[in-house]
C-alpha cells in the first residue's frame, strides 16, 4: 500500500514546481561537453521529447560556464547547473541565468564561500540542491561515523542546510546518493524525518542500463512507496534519454503520473497465437512519440486476452491461428488477421489520440 506523500516545502526549479503538491517530476543529466552547445542543446530536446522536465548540466569550468546563456535560452525546460569544487562557477553560473544549482557540501569549500552562493542564489530567486554523495563526503564525518554511512550523508546534507538557512536562504532541496540501495533508502528515511526539504532521489553510479534500471526501480520505487521524493533522477551509463524513460515508468507504475502509451502484453506461453514480444516491442517503439496517457493491451491468447483487452484503451488479443481480437475503450470492434498486428494497433491507437 502507498504512504501517504510527506509534506515538503514548496520550490520552484523556474517554471517548475517541487515539493508541497507538486507533482514529482523526471530530471536527467546531459553527458556531453557543456561547451559544446550544440551537441547539449540537441541532446536537452530529445531528453524533453522523452518527457524530461529539469535538465543538469556540468559546469566544470570557464569554458561551460560561458556556453550556460546560450543553453539556457535554448532550452525548453529548466537548467541547473551542477557545480563542485569551485565557488566562483557557482556564482558565474547564477549570473548567466539557470534556473537551480547543485553543489555539493564536501568539497564547494569554506562557510564563507557557500554564503556568497546563498547570497546570489537568494538574490537571483533559484533554488540550491544539496546534493550529498556518498563518495565525496567531508572527513571529519568519515571519522566519526566510520564511513559514509546513512547517518554520516544525514548529518552532512543538516549542516550545510543550516548554513544556507543561516543566510536567510530556503529554497532547498536535498539529495542523499549512495550506489548501493539499501544505504540510500536508509539515508532518505532517516532524513525525511529530519527536515521538510523537497527530496530528490537517485541511486548514484546504478550502472548500465539493465542493472541500474533495476536499482533504480527498486530503491527510487521503494521511497515512493513510503511517500518520500519530489524528483527523481535515475542515473545510468546510457544515453540519458533512457534515463527519462525508465523515470517515467517508475513513477507510472507507481500511479504517480500518467504519460504516454503503457503496453501491457503477456509473457507468452504455448498458447500465443502470435509473436507478442515482437509485436509489443515494435509497438512500444512506434509510439513512443505520444505523450496523451494510454493502456494498449497486447495479449497471446483468448486465456487471459480478452480480460486485459477489453480494461485497455486498445486492445490486441489473440484467438486462433492467424487471429486476432480488436478492442477500444472495452468493446470487440472487429476480429482482425494477426499478420496486421503492428499496423492495426498503431492505426487504432492514433486515431483515439487524434
Ligand atoms: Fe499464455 Fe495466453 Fe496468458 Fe499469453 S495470455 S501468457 S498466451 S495464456
């Protein structure tokens, strides 16, 4: 059973809202060169043609912080510029207009610095993610903690929110990354608890895109479940618009948000009277353009077929050898040869979405 969502402060990330009711939205990460404008500004509009609605990019010196104004004013979603190490990036970025910054607290350097940050990020209306990683976190709280234990990230990402709130700043949101999910689960409870900063959530460094989409799911899913994050991140070392895709379905298959087409298919036994796998995944493919929320059911055989079909927007099911069932919207239209599966389905799904 889903928790009820925990009540977090409200941000906006431009013109998008997190934490209070806002939706929990999808963020990637561009993993081009920043001052390659082309090749990001390409590379956020396919991510924001997948459904992404915050976009991060690396800012990592002089070079990426000039190439920001025009990224951002080609944009068609907001931009945060991920900063480490470096104050005085965070504060060229401020200037060229994104609309959030990260940094993290182990390593952006001394009280005074991150108050100059607080102070042009208050000034200038974005909001600040602390972003703590298990892989960089401060040593004192190495030490007295023996390593970056759940409690250790906690304590790292209070401190540095009670500097920023020091200033005078509260636009904060905060991320807890370890690469392993238990940690990370951990790390988020015991946080969430703590203080009402909208949570972004990640599994950091999850892997490739078959491994990491399964953490991912398991340990973003798992928070969601308990009513904790406001965005999500999934991180993989694939394209990041696989990352927006696999977002979009954990926060689906959640009921969180609806978008696009959803294919429900069967795994197939003896009794599919067509190729469903194939079928299913070229249908997945064909549609992947849609945006507009819609079940499309693809089912092998009259066993559980109809059923599925008929609680789908369209659906597909499989009678006899060669045939097949056409349903919309709960009614048999007509039976239909399998052969035609892949044009059929498509056609019909179009035109509900025309
Ligand atoms: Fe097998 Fe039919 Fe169930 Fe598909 S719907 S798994 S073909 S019994």
């Amino acid at each position: 059973m889903m928790t009820k969502r925990r009540k977090s402060r409200e941000i906006f990330i431009g013109k998008i809202g997190a934490g209070a009711t806002h939706p929990i939205s999808v963020q990637s990460m561009t993993n081009v060169p920043t001052d390659d404008t082309k090749s990001v500004i390409n590379q956020i509009c396919r991510l924001a043609s997948a459904g992404c609605e915050i976009a991060r990019v690396s800012v990592p010196d002089k070079n990426a912080v000039e190439a920001l104004p025009e990224i951002i004013g080609k944009s068609p979603m907001p931009v945060i510029a991920d900063i480490h190490f470096d104050y005085r990036l965070a504060l060229a970025a401020i200037d060229a207009g994104v609309h959030g910054l990260r940094i993290n607290p182990g390593n952006i350097g001394s009280r005074k610095r991150v108050e100059m940050v607080a102070k042009a990020a208050g000034e200038a209306g974005i909001p600040i993610r602390i972003g703590v990683n298990a892989g960089s976190l401060e040593k004192p709280l190495l030490e007295k903690y023996g390593g970056p234990t759940p409690r250790a990230m906690v304590e790292s990402a209070l401190n540095q929110a009670r500097i920023l709130e020091d200033c005078g700043f509260r636009a904060i949101k905060v991320s807890l990354k370890a690469s392993d999910v238990t940690s990370t689960v951990e790390a988020y409870r015991l946080i969430a608890k703590k203080c009402d900063y909208p949570l972004h959530l990640g599994i950091t460094e999850a892997g490739t895109a078959f491994t990491g989409t399964i953490k991912s799911a398991v340990g973003i899913g798992i928070l969601l479940a308990e009513g904790i994050g406001d965005t999500i991140r999934v991180s993989l070392s694939a394209d990041p618009v696989e990352e927006v895709r696999v977002g979009w379905e954990i926060l689906k298959s959640l009921g969180l948000r609806s978008r696009g087409v959803s294919v429900i298919s069967c795994p197939t036994c003896a009794r599919s009277v067509f190729d469903v796998v194939a079928v299913s995944m070229e249908i997945e493919r064909r549609l992947a353009d849609i945006v507009a929320p819609l079940k499309v059911a693809i089912m092998g055989c009259a066993v559980n077929g109809p059923g599925e079909a008929k609680l789908a927007d369209v659906g597909f099911a499989g009678l006899k050898k060669g045939k097949a069932a056409l349903y919309t919207k709960g009614k048999r239209i007509r039976t239909v040869s399998t052969n035609d599966a892949i044009e059929i389905i498509e056609e019909t799904v179009r035109k509900l979405v025309c």
